[in-house]
C-alpha cells in the first residue's frame, strides 16, 4: 500500500521492495525470492557497458563521491585508473551478488 501511495515517484528500491511483497503474498517465498533475483540479475548486466566504466560518467564514481561527502569528507569523484578501478570493483560485487544469493551455503554472504 505504501508503494502505490508514493506512486509514481518512486526510487528503484523501493520498487523492488513492493514488488517482492507483491510476489510473496501471490505466490509464496519462492516468488519474492525470484523477484529478488531477476532485479539483482538486471542491476548487474546494466554494469555491463562502456560508460560505467569511464569515470567521467560513471554512476559509481559519482555515489562513492556522494557517500564520501555523506561522512563529511570533502572528496572529488575518483579519477583515472582509481576511478575505473572503483567501477569494475562495483560491477565484480554487482555480478556476484545473484550467483551468491543462488547457492544455499553462500546465501548469508551475498545478503550480506
């Protein structure tokens, strides 16, 4: 209910929370589970070009530059080899992320 009351201004977390809930009380745990995996599948592949790696544009140089700030750390987006470093760093994390939710025993670490 709180995802249609905000709609349509909606973060994409938030989204996916509502869809999960949505799949779980249609169709059971599994559902929401799959939900789970499908967005965090789609989230990984859309790492897969060429602008998230350059640090001029890149989504994760401009979060981590954001995150930092956050702290009260007066930082600029990384730059260069430490800025494409940082992207491919994200997307390695991003692309493990359902194969660990996938396996039973790894479960707990790709919550994580």
């Amino acid at each position: 209910m709180a995802v249609w009351h905000e709609a349509p201004i909606l973060g994409n977390h938030w989204l996916l929370a509502g869809l999960v809930g949505l799949a779980a009380c249609a169709g059971g745990l599994p559902a929401g589970r799959a939900v789970v995996l499908v967005f965090y599948g789609f989230a990984a592949f859309a790492k897969l070009n060429a602008d998230f790696f350059d640090p001029d544009v890149s989504c994760a140089t401009f979060y981590a530059a954001e995150s930092a700030r956050s702290f009260g750390l007066d930082v600029a987006r990384p730059e260069g080899i430490a800025g494409t470093g940082l992207a491919a760093s994200v997307a390695v994390i991003e692309l493990t992320v359902p194969v660990l939710l996938v396996v039973r025993r790894t479960r707990s670490i790709g919550v994580a």
